[in-house]
C-alpha cells in the first residue's frame, strides 16, 4: 500500500469532507446576516473538488487503498457531471432558500455530503464502499428533504423516502450478501472472475443475490415498478432538494449499475439483461402513460424521471459496450435537461408563491418570451425532439438497441415516446396559447439567469453538435475499467 497514492487517488473526496468539517465549524461563528459566506465556502469548495478531479485524469485506471476504490476515466466525468449539477442546484435554488429560511449551513453541508456519497459510488471498487457511498448520500437526502418544518408535506416525503429507501437498502445488503456467499469476495474485479465459473449451486445463489440487487438499483434510480417514492418525495421536497435528488444521484446510480451488472456479474449476464428488459418497458409505458394525468408540474416531471430512466436502460441490455456509452451520454444529458427543467421552476417561484402546477406556466411567453423559450427547448428536450440533445440521446439508445436485435423494444421505446410528447407539448402549448393567470415578478438574481440561460443554450448545441460529449463517453468507457 502506497499511501501518498492512495491520498493523490481519494484527494477529490478527501477535500471534500475536510471543507464540508470546516464550513460547518466556520458557520458557528458568523451570525444570520451573514450566511453568504457559509454559500460562497461551499461553492468554492465545488470548484476545487472539480479542479482535484481535471488534475486526477489518467489513461490507465488506478486503484487504491487496497483496490477499495477506483479512479478511471468514466469515474472522472460522471464526477465532474455531478458537481456541475449541484453547484448548479445552489444558484438556481438560493433565492428559494432564502425565502423560506432554508438558507443555512446545514444545507450546504448536507449537500456536499450527499455529493461525497455520490462520488464514492461512482469511484467504487468493492461492494463494501459502494453501499456506503450510497447509504451516506441516501442519509443526507433524507434529512435534506425534511430540513423545511413550515409545512407538513416535505415531512411526509422525507418519511416515505426514508422507510423504502431503508427498505432497498435491506434488499440490497441481503443481495451482496449473497453474491459474497457464492462467490467468497467483496471486490468487484474478483466476483467478476468467479462470476464465470462457480459451480450450479452458487450460481442459483448468485442469481438470487442477483434479484435483490437489480431491485436495490431499481429503487435509486427510480425505475417501475420501484417508483413509488419518486412522485411524493419530488411532489413534497423543497424545489431545490427535488432538482438534487432528480439529477446527480441518477449519475451515482447509474455508475452503480455499470460496476455491478456488466462489471462484476458477466456470468450471469443474461439473468440480468432479461430483468432490465421489464423494468425498461415497465418504466417506458407507465412513466408515460401516468404522466398524461397529472397536474402538479413536480409530479409530472417525476414520471417523466421514471420514463427517461427506462430509456437509459435500454443501452445496458445491449450488454456491449457501445450501449454503455449510449447508456451514459442518455444520464448525462438527461441531467443537464433536468436541471435547466427545475431552474425554470424555481425561477418563476417567489417569496410566498411556490411554482408546482401546470397553470403556473400560462401565458408565460407573455410575461416573458426568453424564460418561456428556454422552458420550450427544456420540453423538446425532454421529449427527444429535434435539435435539442435529448433527440440525439433517445436516438442513441435506441440504435443500440436494434443493432443487438432489440427491435420489439425499440418499437416500444418509440411509441411510448410518443405518448410522452403529448404531457411535454401541453406545456408548450399552455405558455404560448394560452393567457396569463398572474402577473407576479421573476425574483431571480442575475447569476441563475444567465447560467439558466447557458444551461439551455446548451441544450441546443449539443443537440446540434454532440460529438465532443459523445466522444468523452465512448473514450470515458473505452479506457475504464469495470
């Protein structure tokens, strides 16, 4: 064990939790009017992490604290994706925050916790630290949901989020319990290789562990028929804490999947692809389907959440690994759309108006053509229109899909679509056509508007020229290890 290496290979995380240590001890000592301080510690605090993060990248894959962890390419940019969506998360949301008294350091902190737990899931090498990566962000989360007492909801949510998030953490625990027993290893790279030739008895105990795997990973990322968490605890979170928990855990998540099912479990390969390929389907139809109904733009985007996570698990069923580029190009631009989705959101909240149902957004092109073009490009987005990335991302899924001769799914992946734009269009259609209910002022300081405004753009550019990210995924797989 090279100590100094394993410090240069866990430095991102270690800074992390010695500035999260500080901000806290700091906010002891500064008064109320001064919380700007504990805000701006945190951000800086995001930008060295990223910085940490560039000056790690590596060709080859290096492994430390006795192959505990992992630093490849992959891990790098799923990293530095999820720090963007968090510091982007505190901008969009500080205005909120500071409305409703939520303007605090024990939400800074708890956010870069929830991050720390993020980033050690995706640089994980052994089940041991990927279940306390996950138990550490899901534990923040939790507390970060019900962290507004004024009403009575975000403790309702924070209730259900935490009993069947303790529940999946049950299933996912007794699950690597029994991977361990068939195959005597905790370490990813070792279950891999005796994945391949254990005997007929542990596999049938492999591929029960399997079950209450898939499940624990169908729970965090939110996948039918796991689902039943994400429409209240999107519904009763503070807007904010929704966008987190809506964009960078899916990043954790699916780094998760990726060291587990391809990565560690290639003998039972197609026990596992044919349990995606319902939840997939499952996910598609009644993502979509349900959505068509509701009215509380929150738990709209919650089923489109259960949807778009269908779609990405479409590229794990190719079990190869042009669907696994495919896979994550469809989470990173799913969570770059996510964002800007909720920034709109929490832009037109104000003090003492909280911006959750569909007729919020009527008109809006009259009170505001730009902020209602930027919601427009969203929704394209989200429904995989043209020129937007969310196109090149459903495109990209599903050719892989059919190229592994999927094609029944890619006929139900492209019917479910269209139903999806029908709830997504309704939006469209409710800011440009139809009049104005009120004429409340957008209370948004000038620096979330101009990054909500680039986030958007950003949308469209990529849709228009994806190849730099669709070639940092392809090489991001290509020179990783799992």
């Amino acid at each position: 064990m090279n100590f100094h290496a394993d410090v240069a290979t866990a430095l991102p995380e270690i800074i992390l939790l010695a500035a999260a240590c500080f901000i806290l001890v700091v906010d002891l000592f500064i008064d109320e009017s001064r919380r700007h301080v504990s805000y701006w510690l945190t951000q800086l605090t995001l930008v060295v992490t990223a910085c940490a993060v560039l000056g790690g990248v590596r060709e080859e894959p290096v492994t430390a604290f006795h192959g505990m962890i992992i630093d490849d390419n992959m891990a790098d940019l799923l990293k530095l994706v999820a720090i963007v969506a968090v510091a982007l998360m505190l901008v969009y949301g500080r205005q909120y925050f500071v409305a409703r008294g939520l303007f605090k350091a024990e939400t800074f902190v708890l956010t870069l916790f929830a991050l720390l737990g993020m980033m050690v899931m995706i640089g994980s090498a052994s089940f041991l630290t990927l279940y306390l990566g996950l138990e550490l962000q899901s534990l923040s989360l939790y507390a970060m949901v019900a962290m507004w007492r004024d009403r009575p909801q975000p403790a309702e949510a924070a209730m259900k989020y935490f009993v069947l998030g303790a529940l999946a953490s049950g299933m996912l625990l007794y699950g690597m319990s029994m991977i361990y027993g068939a195959t005597g290893s905790l370490m990813l790279d070792r279950v891999a290789e005796a994945s391949l030739t254990v005997g007929p008895q542990a596999r049938l105990l492999l591929v029960f562990g399997l079950v209450f795997v898939v499940s624990g990973i169908g729970f965090k990322l939110g996948v039918a028929p796991y689902h039943m968490w994400v429409p209240d605890v999107y519904e009763g979170a503070p807007t904010p804490i929704t966008l987190l928990i809506g964009t960078a855990p899916k990043l954790a998540a699916f780094a998760f999947a990726l060291r587990i099912l391809p990565g560690s479990l290639k003998g039972v390969e197609l026990d596992w692809q044919s349990m995606l390929v319902v939840l997939s389907v499952l996910s598609m139809v009644l993502g979509n389907v349900i959505a068509i109904a509701q009215t509380n733009i929150k738990r709209m985007l919650a089923y489109s959440t259960i949807a778009n996570m269908g779609y990405m698990l479409m590229g794990f069923l190719t079990a190869e690994r042009g669907g696994y580029s495919a896979a994550m190009f469809y989470a990173i631009s799913y969570v770059l759309t996510s964002v800007a989705s909720f920034g709109v959101v929490l832009l037109l909240s104000r003090r003492g108006f909280e911006c959750d149902t569909l007729d919020d957004f009527k008109g809006l092109n009259q009170r505001s053509p730009w902020w209602a073009f930027i919601m427009l490009v969203v929704m394209f987005s989200l429904a995989g229109l043209p020129p937007t990335i969310g196109f090149i991302a459903k495109f990209s899924v599903i050719e892989a899909a059919v190229n592994q001769g999927f094609i029944w799914l890619a006929v139900v992946s492209v019917v479910t679509s269209l139903v999806g734009a029908f709830y997504y269009l309704r939006v469209v259609k409710l800011m440009y056509f139809d009049a104005p209910v009120g004429e409340g002022p957008i209370e948004a300081r000038g620096d979330a508007r101009v990054l909500l405004s680039v986030n958007g753009l950003l949308l469209l550019l990529l849709g228009v020229f994806p190849q730099p990210l669709v070639g940092l995924c392809a090489i991001a797989l290509t020179q990783s290890h799992f």
